[in-house]
C-alpha cells in the first residue's frame, strides 16, 4: 500500500496534503479491547480477548469483519481494518472502515461453546456498535451461524430488531440474500473482468488454484466451475486437496456437505487427492493459470510466488486479506505480465454485498437474489474501472487500486475538515 501511495507525496500541489493524510490515516480512530469469559460443555470458565478496531469513519459508519482464531491480536487487526479502509471506499458506498475479532478457537468447539461465546462476546460489543456507528459482518471462524447466536444477543440486549446492525445476517430475520456467495464470486467476476480487458482471453478451460475450503474458497470453486474453468485446488491449514482435471460438481457438493454441515477437515474427503503439510503454493507438479488464494495473510511467500511465475501463471487474485508476502508481492512486481489484484479491489463484493445488506434492512425490505447479483457484478465492474484509471497509462492495477481507494478517502478527510 504506501509503495503505491509515496509518489503521490511528491505530486507539486497535494503531495504534502497527501502525506498527511496518509500519516492521519494510519491510527485508528479508537480501538477497544473487552474480555470475553464463556463457560466450555464441562462447566469450565474460559476468558478470552475481544478486539473492535474503529478505524475510519471518513467516508460512513465502520463496516468491516469479525475474525475468531487463535492468532488474532491488535496487530493483525489493525492491519486488517487499515486495508479494509481503501477497500470499502473502492465498493462506491459510504461506508468507514473496521475490523475486529477475539483470538477465541472455535476449531473442536460445540455448538454450545460456540453460542455461549457469541453471547458473551456481543454482550461486551454492543455498547460500541450501532446501525449508524459501526457495523460488523463475518471473516475467518464467523460465518452465518456465528452472527446469528451475536444478533440474537444483540437483540436481546437492545430491544431493538430488524436493525442492519451486523450483516451476513439469515435471510430469515433481515440478512441480504447472496451474501454467502458474494467474496467468492466477485473474486471470479473482478478475474473475469481483468482477463478480458487485459489477456483478451477467459477463465474457460484454465487450471484454477484456490486456497483455503471456507467461505471464500467455496464460492469462488462455485461460481469458477460455473463458468468452465478447472478448480484443481482446495486447502486447509493442516493440508492440500488437489484435482488435477478440475473439481467436478459432486466434488463441490461433498466440500459444502464437509464443511459447512459436518464442519470438519479436508482430509476426511473421499474425492481428490489429499496432500497433507502442503497449499497449492507448495505443490511442484500442479498447473496453474490462475491462483486464487482465499485462506489467509501471507500464505504466498517469495518461493511460492517464483513457483507460480516458473509455471506461467498468468494472474493472482487475492480473495483473502494480504495473502502475499512483501516478498512475495516483489517477485509478482518483476514478472510484469502478471495480473496481480489486491485483496482490497478483488476480495471487494463481500463487503460490497454487506453494504447492500444495510440498505435492505433501512428500506425494511427484501431484494431478489438476481437483483443482488446483477448490483455485485456492477460494483466489480465499478471496481476494476476505478482501478485502471488510478493506474493511469504506466502504472499497474495494484498501484491503481491502491490510489484510487487512498484518494476517496483523502479528499473526504479535507472536506470533513479532518486534515488541511
Ligand atoms: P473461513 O473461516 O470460512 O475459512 C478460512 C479458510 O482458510 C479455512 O479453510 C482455514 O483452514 C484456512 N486458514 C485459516 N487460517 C489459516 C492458516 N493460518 N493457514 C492455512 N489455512 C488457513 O474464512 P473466510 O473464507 O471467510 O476468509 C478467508 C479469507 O478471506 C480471510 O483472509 C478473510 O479475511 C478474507 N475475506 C473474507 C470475506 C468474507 O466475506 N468472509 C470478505 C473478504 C475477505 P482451517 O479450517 O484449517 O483453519
Ligand atoms: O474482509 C472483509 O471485507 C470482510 N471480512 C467482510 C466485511 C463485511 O463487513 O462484510
């Protein structure tokens, strides 16, 4: 990110504004830090920590994930709710950024654990939340299950209902119909768009790599089968699920089937071919056109990215958060034909779809899920134009997003009179 920005401090008229605001923007407005205790199935006290990172409200109400793992603390969510600025001012909503989470495993944990910590958790952050003030959604370890046990509590804290309090909410008490879908597929449709405008080619027939099996990897393995490419990767932390012909539709129906109704490990699968200790990044002998990585930050390091240029990959799409490495990112940087688009333009539509789901709660109402689809594939499209004019005529789609979401928020800070 401040590679692509520290040219703009040299820029005659701005270049000192800039860097002003660029210095404002790298503090969070306000952060709060809560203990989290929970009870386990055999009555044993728990304490974790529970984060809220506030980090921009220049351009509307905070608006970013919650993630439950046990490597969350304040450093990666600052970095997650710094990127989540840029990338909500790239979606053309008014929405701030945030991002927040506890360090809580759920990996192993009851449905009853969960919802006993859900509980506990919502009950310590609904004093900071607010459909006006800051709105949390789902991100590693919360996904629809999660946010309904803290709405839940929400409501029952508050007494207030049908609010576009937290998004990925069910559609059955307010929850916008294809958010699910939306990280995934707008990582398709953001790849689709740069392949065309770029390659003058299609994802038809090419070798697809993805990464990670949740909720991102899913849709993104869903919506690429739909338009015939080969999904020849999956992967989980503990290993690397791997179909060098492409993942067929009963393959998909198995990893939905595994993942979201028994919730359990990649391994356990009878299709595929399972390498464990590895990610597709790792894996010597695996075509690869496409990469999609939609596990975690810095599943890519330098090996793995020189892999993937030594295999004539034509482009990354990050579906995850900063799932490249700096060093990773400068070995994407010297192969100057690759299509190589953040997380912040290519990951975009989930929180796109959440803003949409705010609008569909103020309006008391429900929108059709064709509805829905067509405004993501046009916020995706939105995206990518903003991309490409930042880039400029030199400059690449990385530099490219990364200005245009900077300078959104950088002339909202001078008009809020925030900096000047
Ligand atoms: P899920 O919890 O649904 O899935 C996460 C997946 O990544 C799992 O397969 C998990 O494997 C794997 N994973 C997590 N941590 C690691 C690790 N340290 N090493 C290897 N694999 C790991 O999360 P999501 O799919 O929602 O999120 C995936 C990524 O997408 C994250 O970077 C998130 O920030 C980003 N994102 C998510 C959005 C959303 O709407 N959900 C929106 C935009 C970005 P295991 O089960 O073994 O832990
Ligand atoms: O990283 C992200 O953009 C998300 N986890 C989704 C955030 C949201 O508010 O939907």
């Amino acid at each position: 990110m401040a590679l692509s920005i520290e040219p703009l401090f040299s820029d005659p008229v701005n270049g000192d504004f800039y860097k002003k605001a660029f210095l404002f923007l790298t503090e969070p407005e306000r952060m709060v830090s809560f203990h989290v205790p929970w009870e386990d199935d055999n009555g044993e006290q728990h304490v974790n920590r529970g984060w809220r990172v506030e980090f921009s409200s220049a351009l509307g109400p905070y608006k970013g994930g919650l993630r439950f793992h046990p490597t969350v603390n304040d450093g990666i969510l600052k970095f997650l709710g710094f990127e989540q600025i840029f990338k909500n001012a790239l979606t053309g909503l008014p929405l701030g950024g945030g991002k927040g989470g506890s360090d809580f495993d759920p990996k192993g944990r009851s449905d009853g654990e969960i919802r006993r910590f859900c509980e506990s958790f919502m009950t310590q952050l609904n004093r900071y939340i607010g459909a006006s003030t800051d709105i949390p959604a789902g991100d590693i370890g919360v996904g629809g299950r999660e946010i309904g046990y803290m709405y839940g509590q929400y409501k029952r804290l508050t007494n207030l209902h049908g609010e576009g309090v937290l998004t990925g909410k069910s559609p059955l008490f307010g929850g916008i119909k294809l958010r699910p879908e939306a990280t995934g597929f707008g990582a398709v449709y953001m790849a689709q768009h740069a392949i065309e405008d770029k390659l003058k080619s299609t994802l038809q027939g090419s070798h697809c790599a993805v990464s990670g099996s949740g909720n991102v990897a899913q849709y993104a393995s869903r919506m690429l089968i739909n338009l015939g490419a080969k999904v020849v990767s999956v992967s989980d932390s503990n290993g690397c699920l791997v179909f060098r012909d492409g993942m067929t539709n009963d393959d998909w129906d198995q990893l939905i089937e595994a993942k979201q109704v028994k919730r359990t490990r990649l391994s356990s699968l009878s299709c595929g071919e399972y390498i464990p200790s590895h990610s597709p990044w790792t894996v010597d002998d695996l075509s690869i056109d496409y990469a999609f990585p939609c596990a975690t930050q810095n599943e890519i390091d330098s090996d793995g990215a020189s892999l993937l240029m030594s295999k004539g990959c034509k482009g990354v799409f990050e579906g995850a958060n900063l799932p490249v490495t700096a060093q990773g990112q400068e070995v994407l940087r010297e192969n100057q034909k690759v299509l190589y688009i953040p997380g912040k333009a290519a990951n975009a539509g989930g929180v796109g779809v959440s803003g949409l789901e705010m609008s569909q709660n103020a309006g008391k109402t429900y929108w059709a899920k064709e509805k829905v689809d067509v405004m993501l594939k046009d916020m995706m499209a939105g995206v990518y134009k903003q991309m490409k004019d930042g880039a400029g005529e030199d400059g690449s789609l990385e530099e490219g997003c990364n200005r245009a979401g900077f300078l959104k928020v950088a002339h909202a800070l001078k008009e809020l009179g925030w900096v000047y």
